[in-house]
C-alpha cells in the first residue's frame, strides 16, 4: 500500500513539474515572438541609409 502511495505522489509531482515548465516556455515564447513583431516593425519604418548609423565613433 505505501509503495502505491509513493508511486501516486512521485507521478503527480512529475505531472506538475512538466505543466510548470509549459507554462514558463509558452511565456518565453509569447515574449519571444511580441520581440521578433517589434524588431521588424522598427525596421521596416526605419530609412535604410540609417541602418549603419552609430551613436559615438569608435
């Protein structure tokens, strides 16, 4: 009976480490793709004889 216990907890534990780790990787991934969205819209509005300009000289 303890042995069936143990495997039940082990399991859900288990179960609830792998949703814990979806949930973290959907988020990254919604950020990930909001970012990507942003870069290119900055580059498409950008003039394209500005895309070599720096701030200071180095």
């Amino acid at each position: 009976m303890k042995k069936i216990v143990n495997l039940i907890l082990i399991s859900v534990l288990i179960l609830t480490n792998l949703n814990a780790q979806n949930d973290v990787n959907s988020a990254f991934l919604l950020k990930w793709e909001n970012s990507k969205n942003y870069l290119l819209e900055i580059a498409t509005i950008m003039p394209e004889d500005t895309y070599n300009y720096k701030p200071t000289e180095q």
